[in-house]
C-alpha cells in the first residue's frame, strides 16, 4: 500500500470517528430535551428536539449503509450516493434491514427482536414517519414563513403530541386526563417514547459490533458501548445530560 494510500486510510478512520461523535452526541441531546419537556412547553425546544433526533438517526443509519458497503466491496459510498438516499428514515432503515440484517447476523441473540422491532413495532414506524416529514419538509418551517406567511401551516409540534397520547395509550390517557394530572401524562408518555427510541438505537448500536462490517465498525465500540450494553429494564429510566 503506497504511502498515500495509507495516510488516505486514516483519514477515512478519523473521519467515521468524528462523524459518530457528532451522531451520538446528537441522538443524546435530542433525548436530554425529550426529558425536559412539560406539558405546555414552548414550541422552540421541542421543535429543536426533533432537529436533533431526526440529523442523529438519519447520521447513524447512512454511516452503517457507509460501513457495509465497504466491507462488502471494499469502496465507500461516494458523496453523491450518499445524498441520492435523501432523508427518508423509514427507507433508511429498511435499508440497513436489507443489508445489515443477514442470516448470519440474525443467528445472534437478540439480533432476530432488533429486526422484528425496527420493522414491526408500531410506534417506531410512527416515529420514523414523523420524523421522516419534519426532515422533508418541516424543519425550515419557520424560516421559510419569514418571507412566505403562507408555508406556516400545521407545526410539526403538534403531530407529536398526538405521539405522545398513542404511546400510553387511551384508557391510559382519559384516566389522566379526568384527573387533570397531565405532568404525570408527560411523564408517561415519555417513558414509552424514550423507551422506543433507545430501542431502535440500540439495535443499531449492535451492528456495529456483531454484524461483520469490518473492523472500522468494531472500532467505534466506545462511541455506540451504552447502547450496545443497555438492558431492557433499563429502557426508559435513564437520566440523559447535556
């Protein structure tokens, strides 16, 4: 290997490592905010709570599609490739499933729940819709409204409240809301998302690590380790900080 090719090899690394440090930092932050949220909270962190969590799932999904395609051809991605993806979570992660999820991978423990749980589970479909929308379409809202009033239409806000009602479900839900206890609605609900969201992380977190994409994949396990190692009794009670 020529001397530029290699010094070309460790760039790339430093680059996947950067590229994951921002990533992680960005899915933890959106989760800090998710956390601080209170019934009635003004619209602009929650807004910016959903910027995160959409840049960070849409970060980490592209970086294993990056992963595999070289440990499967030994070319990255190019730049062009990586943009014609767009920025479809839903698609996304029913590309990671096609290419990481491989009969080999699925013998592993748990590998066969992440699958089922990232392709079936109902709330995360829903989450990666909505999130899907606010990337395509909403996260300029308010900017484009400055100089066109009329691109001000339903605040992407408010499709995730109705997030939060399906996630405890409507007994649940009237229960609370005939008692007027809407911290505790709060609270609940985001219980149940976070609890979704670390799950579909965490599957992702464990391709790194056990589904043969190399040896730059394996080398991020500090960056993906707390969600590779979180237990399922712990889904949903973790205190994430800034």
């Amino acid at each position: 290997m020529s001397k530029q090719a290699v010094l070309n090899a460790r760039k790339r690394r430093l680059a996947l490592s950067k590229e994951l440090e921002i990533t992680m930092t960005l899915i933890r932050s959106s989760f800090v905010l998710l956390q601080r949220g209170r019934p009635y909270h003004p619209h602009p962190p929650h807004f910016a709570f959903m910027l995160l969590l959409t840049s960070g799932l849409e970060r980490l999904m592209k970086i294993l599609l990056m992963l595999h395609e070289y440990a499967t051809t030994g070319q990255f991605l190019t730049e062009q490739q990586m943009k014609k993806r767009g920025h479809d979570l839903t698609k996304l992660r029913d590309d990671v499933i096609t290419r990481c999820f491989t009969p080999i991978y699925l013998a592993h423990p748990h590998a066969q729940n992440d699958y089922d749980f990232l392709l079936h589970d109902p709330l995360f479909e829903e989450i990666l819709s909505i999130l899907t929308q606010f990337a395509n379409r909403d996260r300029y809202l308010y900017l484009n409204a400055i100089s066109d009033p009329d691109k001000l239409w339903n605040p992407p806000d408010r499709l995730w409240d109705q997030l939060e009602s399906k996630a405890i479900g409507q007994q649940r839900l009237g229960e609370l809301l005939v008692t007027n206890q809407l911290d505790v609605r709060k609270q609940e609900a985001t219980k149940h998302l976070l609890s979704t969201l670390e799950r579909g992380v965490r599957a992702f977190a464990r391709l790194f690590i056990l589904a043969n994409l190399g040896d730059d994949a394996q080398g991020q396990i500090n960056e993906v380790w707390e969600f590779f190692r979180l237990d399922d009794t712990a889904l949903g009670t973790r205190l994430y900080e800034f």
